[in-house]
C-alpha cells in the first residue's frame, strides 16, 4: 500500500491547445504525450494531486496564473507546456519524463512502493540510483539525450555520493561526444554492426 505524504504535492501542467485535454486522441497519437499521460496517471495513483490545462479549452486558467501569462506573453505558445510543482515553475517547451516527475514529487520508490519525503529523492521509475557507476552512465544518457531535469538530478545524485567533479565530467563529456555524432555516423555503424549494406536508412526502418 502506498504511503500518503502529510502535504500533498500538486503539479499543474498547462498545455497548448490540443484535441482533448490530454492530447491522446486522433487516429496517429503522439508518443510523448501518451507517456506523459501514463506518467500523470502513475504520479496520481502515488498521491500526487496532478492538475491539466487546456488552452484551447480552459484559457481563463492561464490568465488566472501569472507566472503562466508572463511567459506566454515573454515567448508565446513556445512555452508550452509549462509545469509547475506547488506553484514554483519547473520546466516549459517540452513534457518532462517520469524520472523527472518522480523527483519535483518527493517520491521515494522502495520496494516497488512510493512515499513521499520531505526532501526530494532523484529515483528513476524502475529503480534507485545508489551505484556511483549508474549515476555516471546516468549523467552521460542525460546529456546524450538531451533531458536537462534528468541531468540536474543525477549530478546532484552523485554529489551525495561522492562523486568527483572530475568523474562527472568525464561522464557528462562522454554523453556530449554522443550527441555530437552526426545521426548518420550512427545509422552506418549500427548497420555495419548488423551487417547491413548501409544506405541511410535507420536499422529495422524499411524507409527504403
């Protein structure tokens, strides 16, 4: 049984105009969004009060939210999505994954259970990161990736572990490498691996 926090935490997610209010609907659905919602639809079953606004339908609530009108005003409908934990703005332009999620909650995963912890916990959502090698091979998807909340998260992970600035770097220096390759570099040596003649296309693709 999950474990209810003392102080709810709540999350609202203020999206840009979409077909419904999750934006899972329509004949070709959008993979991030559809995690997204799974994620939302976890985060509430461990408690997490998690809040959805619509542009298109609920624009009144993103007048009523001054953090939210200043930056649509500042960047327009770019900023969106815009998500905010207990009113303090944590990311926009993009839907955070679960990872992320789990940490502005405060949950802490043990067990396959969650409860909620005065001090945010950097766990992913199928496991502890408490090795110092996963928190280096951590740091470089990160970035290799892209996930900026996931980058914070697991450098300050490591921090608490100990880790050297210098490890870290080396990590996050391998993960910038990473993203660096140029796709097609990637898609060749994938191929070679599989022993594909490479023509461009992705592995498994059938572009061509």
């Amino acid at each position: 049984m999950n474990q209810k926090t003392e102080k709810t935490t709540i999350i609202e997610v203020y999206d840009p105009v979409m077909c419904c209010s999750t934006g899972v609907c329509g004949p070709d659905v959008d993979d991030t969004l559809a995690d997204f919602a799974n994620d939302v639809k976890w985060l509430k079953s461990q408690g997490v009060d998690v809040k959805r606004f619509n542009l298109g339908q609920e624009p009144e609530a993103f007048k009523a939210n001054s953090q939210v009108l200043a930056r649509l005003r500042q960047a327009g409908t770019e900023a969106l999505p815009i998500i905010l934990v207990n009113g303090e703005m944590m990311s926009e332009g993009g839907y955070p994954d679960r990872a992320a999620l789990i940490q502005w909650s405060g949950l802490n995963l043990t067990n396959g259970a969650a409860s909620h912890t005065g001090k945010a916990d950097t766990a992913q959502p199928e496991t502890l990161y408490n090795n110092k090698t996963e928190i280096l091979v951590a740091l470089g998807a990160a970035v290799a990736s892209g996930s900026e909340s996931v980058l914070r998260n697991m450098f300050a992970r490591g921090e608490e572990l100990g880790l050297s600035t210098e490890d870290m770097s080396r990590a996050m220096q391998t993960g910038l490498n990473v993203r660096q390759t140029p796709l097609s570099d990637v898609v060749k040596t994938a191929n070679e691996l599989l022993g594909i003649t490479s023509n461009g296309c992705a592995p498994g693709s059938g572009c061509c």
